[in-house]
C-alpha cells in the first residue's frame, strides 16, 4: 500500500521528506524519466556545491553571489533543499533544456 514507512507517516506528500538528491531524482525522473539526466545533474552539481545546500560562491557578479545546491546566481543558502532543486531545474530547463546539456557546458568553462 505505502511505498515505505516515512510515506505512510508523512502528513503531506512523502517526496518533501526526501534527502536533496532522492529529491533531485525524484525530480528528473518524473520530468525525463531518464537515469542518465540524473547523473549528469549530480556531476553538475558535484563540482558546483558539493549538494551543498548552504555552499556560497564568494566572488560577486552584480553585486549577486551564487548560492545553494545549483549554485544559481542571487541564490540564496537558506532556502529549503527542494525550493533550491527546483529552481535549479527550472533554470537548467530553461537555459540548456536538459541536464546532460549543462554538464556539458561545464565542462567546456567549469560554469553553467
């Protein structure tokens, strides 16, 4: 009936009490349904934070820091772990249409 025990217990929805990478994947299977997506964005985000949630970038770009797991520019660390997954998302989705796509451009400048 219940996926798991946590799932049974969760008041809500089960996905919100998920570690930031369940989460992530979680995240990118639904919307790509693809392992390789998935590990890409942890490559990505490997070198970019660390998953790091609270990771601060020290140097500024207008005035603005990169900040949380993505590393998304204004970003702020203490946003909840999901909040900043999803904005990552959204942002890799927008700008490079997939993770894969993203790793890529890393890789080529060390910055997405």
């Amino acid at each position: 009936m219940f996926a798991s025990q946590a799932q049974a217990q969760a008041p809500g929805n089960y996905v919100e009490l998920l570690a930031p990478k369940q989460y992530a994947k979680h995240k990118v299977t639904a919307i790509w349904g693809d392992s390789k997506q998935y590990s890409c964005l942890t490559s990505l985000w490997g070198k970019e934070s660390g998953w790091n949630p609270k990771a601060q970038n020290h140097v500024k770009v207008n005035g603005k820091r990169a900040g949380g797991i993505p590393q998304i520019l204004g970003l702020s660390p203490k946003l909840h772990p999901h909040v900043q997954i999803d904005l990552g998302i959204k942002y890799i989705i927008h700008r490079y249409n997939t993770p894969c796509r993203a790793w890529a451009f890393w890789q080529k400048g060390k910055w997405y």
